[in-house]
C-alpha cells in the first residue's frame, strides 16, 4: 500500500517536471512564440513559510484520552516551496495572472510526537490572486496536494491510545487565503489562514484523520532579472484573448484503489479485516466554456469489492471466517452524475454529484459525490487523483488513475 501511495506521488512530480518543449503550440504567431521562447521564460520563485496551527478535537484521541492525559491542541510546521509562473505579457500570464505552481517540502511537529510522530510532507501547491486591493497588496488563495510519512500509527500494544491515525503513510490536504504584501520588487510577505487534513483515504482503520485550522506567515522571492530587458515586452493580441474556441470535449478516465470497510452488526458498524478493490472509469462530454471552466454528464462505471459484504455467526465464527462476499453483480453499478471543472495551468479541480441507476442495491443505493484533482502530463493526457463520497458524508474511495481528452480545442498557453 505505501508503495503504491508512492509511486502516486512520483509520477504528479514527474508530471509538474516535464520538459514544456514536448507541448504543442497554440495559436500564437510565431514571431511571438520565438520570442517567448527566450531565456527566462518561466518566472521562478522561491518561498519559506512558518505555520502554526490548531488542532481540531475531532476524536478522543486529541481531547485528551491518549498516554500523557493532556489534549492535543497545537502543530507547528516548516515549509521550503519553489514555484514558478508565466512570464509578464504573454498569453498565460494574461489569461492566469500572478498564478505560480510548484512543488513544497514541510516538517511538521504536534504536542505529542510520542504518540503521532513528526511527519514530513512533499506536496505539489498552486496559488493565484483573487483580488487586488492596492499597489502593494493582494488577495490570494493557495491549495496544496502531497503525501505524508513519518507517523506513527495505531497499534493494539506499541501505540493503543492513537485510534485516529491507522497509518505511518497519510495523504496531505491544505487550502488557505492570504494577503501578499508587496515589500521590494523582488520580496514578497504572505500572511493569511489555512485548513489542513491528513487521513489515509479509508485504505486502512482507524481513519479519523487529523485536522487543523491554522496562520500561515512567509516571504516570497521573485527571481526576475532587476533590469528590464532591452527587447521591447511581447505584445499577445487581443484577439487571442477574446476568440476561446467553445466546443466539447470528453474525458475518459480509468481508475482503481483498495478500501476497507465497517459493517453492521447488531446495529453497530464492525471493521472487516480485509482489504477490497475498487476498479472504475467513467466517460464524461465536457462543455468547455472558457479557459477556467468546463461543465457536462460523466457516464461512472464501478466495481466495489466491498459493496454488500455481510457477516454470518459472526458472535461464534472464527475470525477470518465472518465476512463475506455477494456475488459480483451485486457490486457492480453504472451511474450517472453532473460534474464541473475548474481549469488552471496543468491542474484542474472537478466536483461532481450523482447516483447509480443500474445496480443490485444495498450499499449501491443513494447518491455519490467525486472530487477530482487532473494534473496533465502531456496536452491530452492526464493523472487522476480523486475520492469518493456517499450520501455526502460517508467515506467511499479513493479513484487514482489515469485519463485522456478526446476533441480538445483549446489552446496551448505553454508556448
């Protein structure tokens, strides 16, 4: 499983590293493209940041129920991050301005490192502004996407109290707002809010997860040559800017994973102690609107080798011998669901909601909720990095895979 989880997180650092080359140009002219082109293309930055946070008494484990006795109540981490952004004038930077994605590396540290470890965190992140409010001030959003390791989890006799982290490898999941403040042409300080979840995806129990609400402080440097080149700045048309060309698209996208799952006994949920696949795709008609959005009707296919698994003598059965499995028609299910996009340099962020139609019921039944993190690798192709939500608050499963857009039209903002 952490292998797995792993090889996940090399392959979104692969695919924010490929060579911008390989990608196809769009229709920029191609004066504009050689001189884009250039040295210094890309602007790059280097940030440092200082977060303290609290944490959120989600489970007893923080209220106080653990060996000290003490709640769990503050975190403080350390994070390195390089980023880089369209160059001034071209046609990315106007289209996303002051938009940066990169890569970040944390070390974080809690009250209690006996009993939950100190985790290090490497994360892909993107920031863009969502206001200007002065010459020298901004406000700016930022989400950050990676994996954890270094926990220490729950174990019945070497860490008993911990029944909220079930294991040493976590995902990591941040989403903040900030002021930029503008101190020198090429140093910027960030102040602002954040939230962050660590959980395991329901790939093992426990998975309460730990979350926390938390400030976030840094400063920013911008590596942009101190003198401005002699060469004129790019001028893109207008036209370009005006002329996105509306048209569908459509996405289909193979995924899987492993879950666990609780199942009800005497009215309470027990923990089966296998692990079951989940293999899925869906085929989505995208409308894309502009640049930034895309809407449509995805068609989802899955297998859930944990829907309707039930028990039998299970107060008298040995322990291997209590759960057990329909037959596979009864966890397979063809739904239907709503699904939005919001597209950003090499990310897009989608949500979705929908329903089974075709199904044996059961677990099957209600509705499901999808969210969706596509990072691109090359201008068709895509990593699929999402979960799966049940009647909005069940956990599901995750849905890591890999996708391909057919039909797409719109332009190229890499070259």
């Amino acid at each position: 499983m952490k292998v797995s989880i792993r090889l996940l997180l090399f392959s979104c650092l692969y695919a924010i590293a490929l060579p911008f080359e390989a990608l196809p140009q769009d229709t920029i002219q191609t004066e504009i493209v050689q001189k884009l082109k250039g040295p210094g293309r890309f602007v790059h930055h280097l940030g440092i940041e200082f977060r303290p946070a609290y944490i959120l008494p989600t489970a007893p484990f923080y209220r106080g129920e653990n060996l000290r006795q003490k709640p769990i109540r503050t975190a403080l981490s350390g994070h390195l991050k390089y980023a880089f952004r369209f160059p001034d004038g071209s046609l990315g930077d106007k289209v996303y301005p002051d938009t940066y994605q990169g890569i970040g590396i944390a070390h974080y540290g809690f009250d209690n490192p006996e009993e939950l470890g100190r985790p290090t965190a490497i994360y892909l992140f993107q920031r863009s502004e969502i206001a200007r409010l002065g010459d020298r001030i901004a406000l700016d959003y930022e989400w950050n996407f990676g994996i954890s390791t270094g926990w220490k989890p729950h174990h019945f006799e070497r860490n008993p109290y911990n029944v909220a982290i079930g294991s040493g490898t976590n995902a990591y999941l941040n989403a903040g707002i900030y002021l930029r403040w503008a101190l020198t042409r090429h140093t910027d300080l960030a102040t602002g809010i954040d939230f962050t979840h660590f959980s395991n995806g329901n790939t093992t129990f426990p998975n309460a997860g730990l979350n926390m609400v938390g400030l976030k402080i840094g400063m920013l440097y911008d590596f942009r040559k101190r003198q401005p080149a002699a060469e004129p700045a790019v001028s893109i048309p207008e036209s370009l800017m005006k002329r996105y060309p509306r048209h569908i698209s459509y996405d289909l996208v193979l995924f899987g994973s492993w879950r666990r799952k609780g199942v009800e006994v005497s009215g309470q949920p027990v923990p089966s102690p296998h692990q079951y696949p989940v293999l899925g795709l869906y085929f989505a008609p995208m409308y894309n609107l502009s640049h930034r959005f895309r809407t449509g009707l995805s068609l989802d296919a899955v297998y859930d080798g944990s829907a309707n698994v039930y028990t039998r003598n299970y107060h008298s059965a040995a322990a291997g011998q209590k759960f057990f499995k329909p037959s596979a028609d009864q966890q397979l299910a063809l739904g239907m669901s709503a699904r939005a996009e919001y597209i950003m340099p090499i990310f897009t962020i989608g949500i979705g909601l929908g329903g089974n139609v075709l199904h044996k019921g059961g677990d099957l039944r209600g509705t499901y909720q999808t969210f969706a993190l596509k990072i691109a690798t090359t201008r068709n192709s895509f990593l699929h990095i999402g979960y799966n939500l049940k009647d909005f608050h069940e956990p599901n499963y995750l849905m890591l895979g890999l996708g391909y857009r057919f039909n797409n039209k719109a332009p190229s903002l890499f070259r």
